[in-house]
C-alpha cells in the first residue's frame, strides 16, 4: 500500500531545542515537500526538493532546515532559531516537476511547546 | 499578498442540496487548479483539478469550473452528504516548470446538515 507516513503524529518540543519530523514515501517520487498549517490558515510551504540532495527554500524557511540523502525520506529539523513552532507540520510528495499532477499529503506531525 | 484567496470561512449546506465553494487568484501564470478536502488531524485529501486549457472538470459528485478571464473557480457538490462536513482549500501551480509547486488559499469549512 503506497504512500506518505509522517512521524510522530504529536511532538512537544521544550524551549532551545531542535526537534526533527519525520516522512518517509514509498510512491517513488521524484519530489517532496514541507507545509505548515497554523489554526484557521491555509498550507505555506517551508521546503521543497525536486531531486536527491538538492533542496529549495519555501515562503517560510527561516528557523527550519532539511536534507535529502534519500529518494524516499525528507526530514524536516525545527530548530531553536524558529520562535513561534507551534504548528501542524505537513509532508507532500508528487512525480518529478513538468508533470502536471496533484501533490499527495501525509496525515501530519502536531508540534506543541512545552 | 494572498496569490490565492477563499473569501468565505465557512459554508453551511442541508444534505441533498448543492455546496458550491469559491476560490479567487491574482497571479496570471498559474494554469492548473486543485481542490483538496481535509478532516481535522489528517494530512488533505486530493479531490478534482483542472487545467486552463478547459473550463470544466467533474469527477461523480464533484465539479469544477474555471473561469480564466475573472480568475476564479468554484466546486460544486452535488448532492451534499454529511460526509462532506470538512475543510476545502483551493490551490494553484504556475507554468514555470519549476515543478508542481502549489500555493494554497485558506481554506473554507463546509458543514453538511442532515
């Protein structure tokens, strides 16, 4: 059964730490990607990559960062320098880029400050 | 600056009648439009896209329509079910091959009365 598996499903972070979400896929896409979703708000886009080990930034990197040593995995590291994590973190996966077709989502990863 | 924009919040629906979700863009360079569903705690579900080279797109119960010269779409529903009672964001992809880049717009909530 393919898909996106995000873990864990709830991570709380204390105050200076770096915390890392994980996603994994196993659609064999090309791309993958990172939203946020904060309460009543749309997806903004943290991360993407198009290729192995290569990466670009979203709208909103700042405080985040990310690697792709792996076709199948893109982790996602919030670091202390992000000040307000608090969030509903999403991963998206698609084929590679001049193939117009939907990105698919994991189920996400709620991170709450202790 | 919101390049996608979902002017209504949410949106209250009897069972059986039509929901119609509406969605607006700025930028003239997208050219493919998605609907996304989502329920609370879990990533969004792929619903109906359509490209710019039509008008519209339906898919059993669901329609899209696209209306390039006011830069707007809309999904209708029809009928509504209770099931239906979720969270719907419009997005949107640009024709610069950078990939399937999306930006989303805010969301709108649909509640499906029985």
């Amino acid at each position: 059964d393919g898909g996106i598996t995000q873990s864990p499903k709830y991570l709380f972070r204390k105050e200076g730490q770096n915390v890392t979400l994980s996603c994994e896929q196993n659609l064999n896409h090309d791309a993958m990607y990172w939203y946020r979703q904060d309460p009543g708000q749309g997806l903004r886009l943290i991360y993407y990559s198009q290729i192995v080990n290569d990466f670009q930034k979203g709208d909103i990197a700042e405080g985040y960062s990310v690697s792709r040593e792996k076709k199948e995995s893109f982790p996602l590291t919030v670091t202390s320098a992000q000040k307000n994590p608090t969030a509903f973190y999403l991963c998206a996966s698609s084929r590679k880029a001049g193939v117009r077709q939907p990105q698919h989502f994991g189920d996400g990863t709620r991170l709450s400050i202790l | 600056d919101q390049q996608v924009k979902q002017n209504s919040p949410s949106l209250s629906v009897q069972e059986g009648r039509i929901s119609i979700l509406n969605c607006d863009y700025t930028n003239s360079m997208f050219d493919y439009f998605l609907w996304y569903k989502k329920y609370p705690a879990e990533g969004p579900t792929f619903l109906i896209s359509i490209s710019s080279i039509k008008d519209k797109n339906e898919d059993g119960r669901f329609t899209v329509f696209l209306n390039k010269s006011a830069k707007h779409l809309s999904l209708h529903i029809v009928p509504s079910q209770p099931g239906d009672s979720a969270v719907y964001f419009c997005a949107a992809s640009p024709n610069n091959n950078a990939g399937n880049m999306l930006t989303f717009g805010g969301g709108t909530r649909l509640m499906v009365k029985p």
